[in-house]
C-alpha cells in the first residue's frame, strides 16, 4: 500500500500542479518562511533569556505542516505538534502571538498558562497538543466521530511523531477510526528520530503498513515538499470527505535541530544532516517559484519586516498578572466549541469551488 | 414523582438527557446492544439507535479521548467506564487532555464520565475499587458521588449540563439496594453536601454508600444525637457545609470506602484541621479501608471495608471522649 519517496514526490507533484494557483503555492512558501523565521527570533529571544523554559522548533519540517493545513477547510479541526508552527499560522495566528506564547506573555494564545508550542487557538478551529504522545490521536478521531454522527461534511486532522506509534493510543485511535470509518487525516511525521531514539529501535516495520491492517489507505509522501503534502492531504480530505474512512499519511522528513535547545544531537551522524540539508523544503518550493517568476527576494525580505514588528510587539507585551494563576480551571459559563479557521487554499475560496469531487468544498 | 432504584434513577437521567438534547450521547462498552454490563442502558440501543449509544472497541483511553473530541465540536458525550477500575487505562486522556484543557487553552470539555464503583461483591482488586481521590487531586475534573435515588437521577443531570469533566461515581453496592422518591423530569442538584439526618452531638460525614452504612450504624447509638453528612460533591467540596455541621455537633467521625492515605476524608480532616479547629471537642476521626487492594474472598473483603459495626464502634469511643 505504501509508495516509495520518490514514486509519491514525483506524482504528487504532477497532481498538485492542477490544484494550486501561484498564489497558492507562494502561499506555501509564505508559510514555510514564516514559520522559519519566527521560530529562529524565538530562539534568538530563548538566547536572550526572553523566552522561559526550553525550547523546540521545526527546522527542516516546514512543509510537512504547512502542505497538509493548506488543504484543510474552515470547518476542518485539527490538533496540532510540536513542530508544525505553519499550521497556525495558515488557520490565522498572528506572529506576534506566537513571540508572546513562546516568551510567556498574557498576549499570547494561553496566556502564559501553558509553554512554547503547546498551544491551540480554539477560535480558530484548532486544539493544541500535550506531552503524552500522541493522545491528540483520539481527540481527531473523537471530533471525526462527532461530524459523522452529526452528518456533516467536515474532517479532523492531527500530526504526531514515528515515536508515538509505539504508544498504546496510536493503536487505539487507528483501530476506532477503521472500525467506525471515520473521516480523520492522521499524518505521522517521520523525522527519523524520537529526541535521540532512531527508527530501528521503535518499529520493526514501517508503521504506514499498519493502515491497511486497521482497515484503511497509509501513503507515504517526501515530507519535505509542500506541494506533495498539500495534494496528498487534499486527495486524503476527498476520501474521507466520502465516507471512505481514514488515511494515514507517513511524511517522511528529517529533523534538523535537537528535540530541544538544550539537545546538540551528538547522536545524529554528520553525513545523515547533510544529506537531508540539500532536501530542504524551503530551497525546494524557492526554486519552483524562482523558475514560475516570483520575486522570493521581496517575499523574504516582506516576511523579516514582519517578523520585526512582531518581535517589537510581542517584547512589548505585559506578563500575565500574578494574581491570576488560579484562574480559569474550571468553565464558569457556557461551553463554546472550536470556531472556524481560515483556510486560504483558492480551491475554496473560488465560486462554486469543488474539492475535488464534486461537492461544495465547505459544508454549507 | 415514581419510586426508581438507585440504578433506575441513573438510567432515568440518561433517557432524558437523550430525549432532551441531541447532543448527548452515551458511549462504552457492552452499552448498546447488551445494555451495559449492569444494564443501566438497558433499551437505549433501540429508543436511541446505534450512534447515540454507542458500542465502543475495548479501549478505556480512545473512550474518554474520543468524548473529549466530540465534546469540543459540540456535543455532550456520557462515557460508562463498565468498572471504575478501569479509568486507570484512560487516566492520561482525562487527568491531562479533559483536566487541564480550559485552564491551558480557555476550550470547555463538557464531558461527564460514569464510574461504577465500590466493593462488597467478592469482585476482587480490579472491580472494587472506589478511586475518587485519584481525580480529586488533578485539577479540572469536578467529581461527585450521589448515596440516594433523587441525587442519582439529579446529579447526573447536572453533571451531563455541566461545561466541565465530571467524574460520576455510582456505586455499585446501591444500584438495587436503594430506593427512593424521585421527581419526575429533568433536575438539577447542586454539587453541594446534604444533611442526610440533623443532629448536635456528633456528625458522621460520608459520601457514595458509606452514607448508608453511616445512617445504620448511629440510627440508635445509645441515644445520642448524631448527624450524617452527605457530601455527594467531592470536587467542589461543600466547606460551609462541613465546617457548619462540626460547628454544630463539635465531634467528627468522617468514612472513606476509599483506600486510607490521601482519600477525600483526608481532605475533609484537612479543612476541618485547619478551619474548625475551634469548634472541635475531639479528635478528627477516620473510619476507612486500609492500604492494602481489595481482596476478593468474602471474610477478607468484610474486614477491609468499613462496617456498621467499625463506624458505630469509632462514634462511641468518640462519644465517650
């Protein structure tokens, strides 16, 4: 069931050459750069001694978030990781907030309840994950459950790591899905390491082969090209949106940095690196909109300008006021369920935009 | 008003809470087609179809993981743990998803969880178990714990409506032991302590069946004044209540089915430690069961769990102090 690399980079980009405009796929790099850029200030501020705490980033992973929140819709849900910064910033986040959570202001998404990235704006459709992988798993598929029960056209997505498929909530939420044939996008990102721990010693087979033993479609797609994921989320979203069940989505990438600050990654052979560096998804979607005429250039230097006036805000921003860290355990009036996020894929934004098969690309 | 078991009042407020709010939706294992291994959903499946109650795969953790996603786009999930015991395999997906969601990230998880609970059936150590204090501990989860057939049917409702995690703990011992008046319809009791008998020598405070086993054991103690306080909500914990009754009665003797070391009695004596100290004519009592896991051979089990005869035994010595 699983394709190699290269079979899924190449037909995945012939595919997504019909589904997205160049404003889409700037869109992409737009992401990309944004979340790069944003996640390099915050740790120059962690350097600082600005941001609390340790400290986690994406590099390298950019598309891997960026392709496949692209192709979700506005009534779409998704839990988001650790290292997919550019799924909040397509559903809207505004970089100042992410500066603000990272260096624990009040301004930020939780008020400095909680760290880094562990964040969700509610508001914007999205729940942010917890430390006990990958238990956003069974959230996805709870909120699957829902739209199925509730005959809505809508679907979950969440990302989660190849170490959280040793876990037993992998296995739980992989099984409910299949069983009740859900319309959930699971995307495991494999970044070949969980914190130092290598693939061999988590899994004796690939864990995409595990979809087809759980009753649904697991693809494996180069997690370091946006276009092949936002196609091959976008073809996940179709079927599911069919009643056709689930999709597990391998995207297979590198991490680049430590899991942490703090983390030198003594344990990652120098070659292995430098292989994956010349794979970078920046450079990669650059060079496509280079060639199709963009000025990247200005793009870049668009996104610094607003990445400093993010800092400035944020820096700008108060803490949280001491006397309220007892607040908000418990919800004191109604309960409110996740609002709609932005979703500036063209394809739903055109009239009569279909997704693909026909029907309206957001529920009515 | 109709005379409903303590287990009929439980189904009596899920039937309609289903009737009233197609949010809700009940989930579990066994609940469905087979009514639930003590058949509290026992004619749902057929009242309310294979969606709303819904026959989960065996997986405690993907129960309470999949309530707080459906809770969070919009429904009222109900989950039957089929023994409380079993929370232990979902206590990740409530302690830190369901605890600490609206704390971290201001989204409310409406979510209420049936916890089948208590000993006194020879069920062993894994079917025992009364594991309230656990959720006590983690910040987030309201927890209560009804004794009568009113406050079964009521506070289900209340907990179902409620915007928070609720633990519900039914115990098992009273599903068809206890009977009562119970108003018809839906509503809603506050999750606040009841005087389950007035009295001003001594209180006894209990909550789930030891409230029973309190009622029995001072009825007629030498012809004292006892009273008995029904906490029925563990999280909040009703301290005006509590510090009221020892103000009144000045000696307390407070009962735990629970495992001794950190149960929701331990919080009781805390409070009263730290706030009636003034009003108190003697120590601060416990009558609980030991540390030890509950064994299943009948004389085992009866000398762990508290009896009518260890309470009334604690009142007196208290009583004479």
């Amino acid at each position: 069931m699983a394709t190699n690399i290269a079979e899924a980079s190449a037909s995945g980009k012939a595919t997504a050459d019909t589904h997205l405009l160049l404003e889409d796929r700037v869109w992409l790099l737009r992401a990309m750069l944004m979340m790069r850029g944003l996640e390099e200030r915050a740790m120059t501020l962690y350097r600082q001694g600005k941001v609390p705490g340790s400290f986690y980033d994406g590099y390298g992973q950019e598309a891997v978030s960026a392709g496949a929140a692209f192709a979700m819709g506005p009534e779409d849900r998704l839990c988001v990781l650790h290292r997919d910064l550019a799924a909040h910033l397509i559903r809207g986040v505004s970089p100042a907030r992410v500066l603000a959570q990272y260096m624990g202001r009040a301004t930020g998404i939780t008020n400095g309840r909680d760290g880094n990235v562990h964040f969700g704006d509610w508001q914007l459709g999205c729940v942010g994950m917890v430390s006990m992988l990958p238990d956003m798993m069974l959230v996805a598929t709870g909120m699957a459950m829902a739209f199925k029960l509730r005959g809505e056209r809508r679907c979950a997505l969440t990302w989660f790591g190849d170490g959280s498929t040793s876990r037993g909530d992998f296995h739980e939420a992989m099984n409910w899905a299949g069983v009740q044939k859900l319309p959930v996008i699971f995307i495991l990102e494999n970044n070949q390491y969980a914190y130092s721990t290598p693939l061999d010693k988590q899994f004796a087979v690939d864990p995409v082969e595990r979809a087809a033993a759980y009753g649904f479609v697991g693809v494996t797609v180069d997690g370091n090209d946006a276009e092949a994921m936002f196609e091959a989320t976008r073809a996940a979203r179709v079927r599911v949106l069919q009643g056709d069940g689930p999709t597990l989505i391998e995207a297979v990438t590198m991490r680049m940095h430590g899991h942490a600050a703090h983390d030198d990654m003594k344990y990652v052979p120098k070659e292995q690196v430098e292989e994956w560096r010349k794979r970078d998804p920046i450079d990669r979607q650059e060079t496509r909109l280079r060639e199709a005429g963009v000025d990247v250039d200005a793009l870049r230097a668009e996104i610094k300008a607003e990445i400093d006036a993010a800092t400035a805000d944020a820096l700008a921003s108060p803490m949280p006021d001491a006397a309220t860290a007892a607040d908000g355990v418990f919800c004191d009036g109604e309960a409110e369920p996740l609002r709609d996020g932005q979703a500036p894929w063209s394809g739903f934004r055109a009239e009569g935009a279909v997704d693909g098969d026909g029907q309206p690309a957001v529920a009515p | 008003m109709s005379t409903l078991t303590y287990l009929q009042a439980i189904s009596s407020a899920l039937r309609d809470e289903l009737r009233a709010d197609e949010r809700v939706l009940v989930m579990g294992e066994d609940i469905g087609v087979f009514g639930g291994a003590f058949k509290v959903t026992d004619g749902f499946f057929d009242e309310f179809g294979p969606e709303r109650v819904m026959d989960t795969p065996l997986a405690e953790s993907g129960i309470i993981g999949t309530a707080i996603g459906a809770a969070v786009v919009g429904m009222r999930p109900v989950c039957e743990m089929q023994f409380s015991d079993f929370i232990s395999c979902g206590f990740d997906q409530l302690v830190n998803v369901a605890g600490k969601m609206h704390y971290r990230q201001g989204l409310a998880v409406p979510i209420t969880v049936r916890l089948p609970s208590g000993g006194g059936f020879s069920g062993g150590p894994f079917h025992s178990q009364n594991p309230e204090a656990w959720f006590m501990h983690a910040p987030g989860i309201k927890v209560v714990a009804p004794s009568t057939a009113e406050d079964a049917k009521g506070l289900l409702h209340a907990a179902i409506r409620d915007p928070n995690p609720v633990c519900y703990m039914e115990h098992k011992h009273l599903y068809r032991r206890v009977k009562g008046e119970v108003a018809d319809g839906v509503f809603e009791t506050p999750f606040t302590a009841r005087v389950a008998r007035p009295g001003s020598d001594l209180v006894v405070i209990a909550y789930g069946a030891m409230v029973h086993t309190a009622l029995e054991a001072t009825e007629d103690l030498d012809g004292a004044s006892i009273e008995v306080l029904d906490l029925r909500s563990l999280v909040p914990m009703d301290e005006v209540a509590i510090l009221e009754s020892v103000e009144r009665c000045s000696k307390v003797v407070i009962i735990d089915e629970a495992n001794t070391t950190c149960a929701a009695g331990a919080e009781v004596a805390a409070l009263i430690a730290e706030r009636g100290f003034e009003s108190l004519d003697g120590p601060v009592v416990r009558v609980a069961t030991p540390d030890v896991p509950i064994p299943f051979s009948p004389p085992l089990e009866q000398a762990v769990l508290p009896s009518v005869d260890r309470v009334r035994e604690a009142c007196r010595e208290l009583l004479e102090y």
